[in-house]
C-alpha cells in the first residue's frame, strides 16, 4: 500500500452521494430472520464498470445486469443471498426483471437503471413473492451511516462467518476521492454455490472507458487470484459506480490520477480478496503461494494454480505438514517449463528444499512455519524473471461435512 | 466385455513361464512388518512396453526403467512401497542402480535386464541398505502358485486396502492366451505420494510395435479414465511384459488377433482402473461420469474431467446428494461449448434436470438412486456425437484427516 492511501470508515457509503441498506426477506427460510436483501443507491447517475463469470452457464441476474449495464449508467445495484436465480430458465429472467422492477418503482428510477444480483442455491425457482413486497422497505432505510454500511454488508452473506466491507481515501490532483466496497466469499468459504460478489462506489469523475480498465486491471490481481477450490460459479459479479461528486478533474486513460486511482482500487480489492479467502470457521489459514524465476509469468501463474488447487497439497497444509514433496509434484505437473534440479522451495523464508533436494532445515522449525494463520509458500524457479502470486487456503475435514449435503436438504424444506 | 474372454486365477503368475514373490525389507518402517518388495521375473527375455509418469518432476526409477526399456528385452520387475524414490538426486539414481543390480545378481541376469519401480514418500533418501540383502530372499521366493501371486500384489500395497490382482484367457488363432495383472492405487484412494502402479505379464507372441500400441491404447481407455484429486505421481508407470510362451502366431499391428488382444489387454486394465478407484474405506462410492451428445470427443472428456475433479461436486456425492446444480456449474466452466438450456443431467438413469432446469422426479429417489456404491452420472449436452466416460469416487472428510500430516511424521520417525 502506497502511503497516499488511507484507511476510512463508512464502507460504500464512504463516498459522497451513496447511500445503503440490507433488509431481511426469508428468502432461504421464512422462519429464520437474516438480512437477505442489499440495496446500493447513488444520489446521482454513476458511470459503473462491471466485470461477470466466464463460466458458460451464468444466471439470470448476471444475463440481465450485463446487458442493463450497457444502456444507461445505473442508480442502484439490489443483491440477495438464499437463491442465486441460476438454471431457473426463462422463469428465471422474468423474476431478475421483476427484481429490478420492484427496485425501481420504490426508488422512483427507471428498471435499466437497477443492477440485480443474486447467490445462494441453483435451480430452485426465486421466492420473488418474498422479495417484492420488501423492497419500499430496503428504499426506506437507505442511509449513510454506519449502520447502514454494517447492514448491506450483512445482507449479502451467505455462509461468510463475517461482514466484509472496507473504505479508503486517495488525494488526486488535490482533491480528496473515496472508494468503499462490500464483498461476498466463494468456493470453500463460501461453498452454497461458491459465488463471490463484490459492490465498489466510489464518488471519482472518470470516464467509463478508465473506469472498466481500472476494473480489469484491478480484478486481475485480485480476485483472480484467489482459488480455493478451483470451481468458478455461475454468479460472480464485481460491479464499480463512479458517481462523480469528488470535485476531482476527471480521470482518463494514461491521465493525471490514473495510476493512483488504479492503484487505490487494487489494493481495495486485494484487500477484499484476502477478506474471502480468510473467512470461515472451516479454513485454519490464508497460504499465499509465491512462484519466482519462471521463464515467464504465465509459467509462474501455471505453477501457483497447479499448487494452490493440489487436494494433497492442501490437506497437508490443514496439518501444518512441510510438505515439500507434494508442492515440487504439483510444480511438476503444472504444465510449466521446470528443471527440477532447480526448484527451491520455502515455508515462510525457510527453505524445505534447494535445487529440488531436501535440506537440513529441522523439520520442528519447518512445522512451526506452517502453523501460523498466514503463510507464505515460495518458489523459486530459478530460470528466470517470471512471477506470479496467488492466494488460497488449506483444506480442511470439516469443510467437506459442510458441503456434503445441500440441495436435497433445501429442496424438501 | 466380450464373451471370448475369460477370467482366470493366478495373477501375474497366471501367464506360462512368469514366477513372482513379494518379501518384507521394513523400508518404511523397519518395526512393522509388511511385504513391502515385490519380484516379477519371466523365464524368457520379454518384449515390454511402458507407459510412464508425464510429470516433468520424475522419479529415479522411472528415469532408470524408461532407459532400460529401450536396451534389452527385460527379465524382471522389482518394486518397492515405502519409498518412492522421487526428489533424491543423484544419490537416488545410484540406489535404482543399485536396486537393480542386487536384483539382477540375485537372478543371474544383467542389470539392465531390471526394471525398477517404487512408491511411497517423496524427497526422502531410500533406505537401500535395507532392501540390498533382501533381493536373494525374492529371488528365492519366486513361485507360479496362488500364493505368489497374492504375495507380490500385497508388497505393492501402500495405503490401499486390498491388494488387486487378475487374470484372463483369451483364444487367439485357436490358442490360448494369458493375460495376468497386478496394481497398485492412486490419489486419493492411495495419498501418501499417489502413485499408480501396473504390471501386467502375458504369454502372447506379439511385436514390440504392437504391444506398444496396445498398451498405450489400454491405457487410454483404463487409467487415463480415472481421476480422483487430478493430481499426477512423479512414479505413475504401467510395464506390460510379453515372453512369446502361448505358441500363437506373432501378433502384428492391424494383423490377426491384434484386435482380441487389444481387447484383452483394455478389459484387464479397466478392471484393475476400476478396482483402483473403488479401493479405500475413505471412499464411499466408485462414480462413472458418462458425458454424451458433445460436439466433439474432446469437449465431452473437458466436461467429464470438470465434473470428476470438482472438489463442490465430489462433496455432494459423499452425502448422496443429488446435487444437479453443482454438476452444471462444473459443465459451465469446462471450457467445453455448451448450451445451458441443452443439457439433461441423470443419476443412475434418473433425470434431475432437463435442458437445463430441475425435473418433477422426487427427491427421495434421486437420493436413493445416490446412496450406492457404484453410481453413474449421466450428463447428455444434446448437440453432437461426442462422448467420454471416466470413472471417480466421492471426497470424504476421512480423505483429508488422512492427508493432514505424512511427511513430518516420516522424516521425525
């Protein structure tokens, strides 16, 4: 983190102009009282960048935002967890639809201008009834507070042990920016259905074009660098309003404030990142894998991939075990060019292996590297200046009791 | 399986001229007596065919073996658990070297007539001291009873529960054939270091050429069809020696009898895929996911392989949870073209989803139709012709509590 970047409280609501709110629908469970509705409300038009899962079956919200997002610059972004309105069909998008529909008309805009998103279960229709009477409700209790930050953030958990949701403050060409974010975990840490959502506002004037680029550029070092699980769901939604209240002259492409906008974004990002991957009871630590010396970058992203997803690899990690054989096997089958009597391999700066041999490090001091909560798996290629870093967690006994039953469960209920 | 095959006792010992034993050296752990060095030994030079490991990190055995392989017709396989052999440098081609040779003294043979394999932990020196002195007793041992052939299948053994070991007869060109097999698991049936090991002995006459190409056809069609946690062993290897004992005419590639004996040798290596997979009291179910209606081959074997290694659907299966919508978001993201609203989803011939959205069968009998203990997963794209099957197993918490700690312990031990 840069030094011109600093921490703030008030999460989206930071920014000028954003106001927020998270109420409870029973979605998932009538009889059970969790916030379950989100709503994110600019005061202005907000110029917003969106970036949606790569997997080939995407839900309805995910169909519908997309498109929204290219006909007018969005007022709100409402978010549910319990359902992710996935393999519900034509049905499916009539419901997304009736979503943004029911958002609008409380919040007196236009449809287009409502962003839907949804995670919980798939294939099981939305209970839209359960939704729609509830959101003059949401629209009502928009506020700037603290409070507010603290219940759109809760409203979009879904197995997350914990709310998610930072601020920070950046001066550009004088004038001070903010950016607050909220976000949702995934895969292992969040395994009812593994969707990661993040919502960034900011009140930056940007143009759309440096804004969906920041985004990019932003997502690609952050969330697309955490895997837990390898899976990649099928309601990943990372959206960024801009609503230009900052007074800050615009940012452009290669202008004045692009970098240190960029880079207040990234490390927003990362740090939500870490959050996901950190969270939940089931996870013992955060494993940051660090490849070095590749011919290339993309070898070193094939290497930190191939260890981070290794099942082997990260049972022993739930152990604490110095498993350097199984992280040097994981290197090798990555599809990356290695020489394996080159790969040195470290737990915490303690080097397990040198030049693809063990070392004499004792195994007790190797143990008590990997029981911390954060470790950091580094290796080196020593082949040449490509690097890459990913970030993933161990695997642990409990977390398959968690995902062992879900679907049957829910549909009887 | 076609009816001009069939099964036989004898194991590897069941093909005319082949003697086997399997005898206790303590590689692993000197105080617990196990059969831990197995012998196979051919009365004549054998024509061989190897597949090997395609992890760029090998162990020295199979960089011993695959040497030898192309020098002599081989006499002789022995093979170690325990130890693996793997990440040990040039200390660990000298104690092959050295295996081989204590072997081939033992059977008055030429080294390179050896071929080596082991399995067991990585990055740990063999304890070839141990091993050395014992290669008369195996050579004394060698027999062609029941007992033989169970003792050489059990000194294979590493985490497997049962030794796996089959036989079969076919007649080619009015002879008889024998076709005798030995494995050993992998992944997560088999975790401490995942090898999957293969011997098969036959007395067929038959060409190089051709036992090449039908081992590796076999192969195609049996292990490369399994996948437990889509991790790769540094010592995976399959040897098919063929003497020349049956009497038949030479079997050539494209020739009479190629085609029995390709079947032959696949129906014996699917057993013996199928017995890998389904081995282990920490799995609970063997699954054929079966993928139909591709636009390719190729698509349907990206799908299979996403279904199979998904980490979310495994955890379903272990709870007999007819999960449709964790199968689809895998389909999603396979990088296989796909069509959501095409796809149908079955377990064991039940439908749960139909283009793309849940089917009116009742829970309760895609949950039976889950409890088994072999399960077919039937996912039908219906667009084009290809398909791919490839069989799993279920991801069980016992799994991972058995993976949390291996290399500590070995190395204080």
């Amino acid at each position: 983190m840069t030094s011109e970047l600093e921490t703030i409280t008030g999460g989206v609501c930071a920014p000028i102009g954003f106001r927020a709110s998270g109420v409870t629908c029973g979605i998932k469970n009538p009889d059970l009282p969790k916030r379950d509705l989100a709503m994110i409300f600019s005061d202005f038009p907000a110029v917003t960048a969106g970036v949606f899962t790569q997997n080939e079956v995407k839900a309805a919200p995910v169909r519908l935002s997309s498109t929204y997002l290219k006909q007018v610059p969005p007022r709100a972004i409402v978010a549910n967890s319990g359902n992710a309105n996935a393999c519900t069909g034509t049905v499916g998008m009539e419901h997304a639809r009736r979503m943004a529909d029911s958002a609008a008309k409380a919040l007196g805009i236009k449809r287009r201008e409502v962003l839907v998103c949804s995670t919980g279960i798939i294939g099981v229709p939305m209970p839209i009834h359960r939704i729609e009477p509830k959101m003059p409700e949401a629209a009502a209790a928009l506020g700037r507070d603290e409070e507010s930050a603290a219940n759109v953030a809760a409203a979009i958990m879904t197995s997350d042990t914990r709310p998610k949701s930072e601020a920070i403050r950046v001066k550009i060409g004088g004038k001070e920016v903010r950016l607050g974010a909220i976000a949702k975990g995934a895969g292992m840490i969040n395994p009812n259905m593994a969707t990661m959502l993040c919502f960034v506002t900011t009140d930056a004037k940007i143009t759309k074009a440096e804004l969906q680029a920041a985004t990019k550029e932003a997502v690609d070092r952050s969330f697309n660098r955490i895997t837990i699980d390898g899976d990649m769901s099928t309601n990943d939604t990372v959206l960024v309003m801009a609503n230009h209240q900052a007074g800050n002259r615009s940012i452009t492409k290669g202008g004045p404030g692009s970098r240190l906008f960029r880079e207040a974004l990234t490390e927003l990002m990362v740090r939500m990142a870490k959050k996901i991957v950190a969270d939940g009871e089931r996870v013992t630590k955060l494993v940051e894998v660090v490849v070095k010396g590749a011919y290339t970058d993309a070898d070193a992203e094939k290497v930190a991939r191939a260890v981070a997803n290794s099942q082997l690899v990260k049972c022993s990690w739930n152990g604490n075990d110095p498993n350097w054989g199984r992280v040097i096997h994981a290197v090798g089958y990555s599809g990356a060019r290695i020489r394996e009597e080159m790969v040195d391999i470290y737990f915490d700066g303690l080097c397990a292996a040198k030049h693809g041999l063990v070392t004499d490090t004792p195994i007790a001091e190797l143990q008590k590297a990997m029981s911390g909560s954060k470790v950091r798996v580094c290796i080196d290629l020593n082949l040449g200046r490509g690097e890459y870093n990913i970030y993933t967690a161990d695997l642990s006994a409990e977390y398959v009791l968690f995902n062992r039953e879900e679907y049957a469960v829910t549909k009887v209920k």
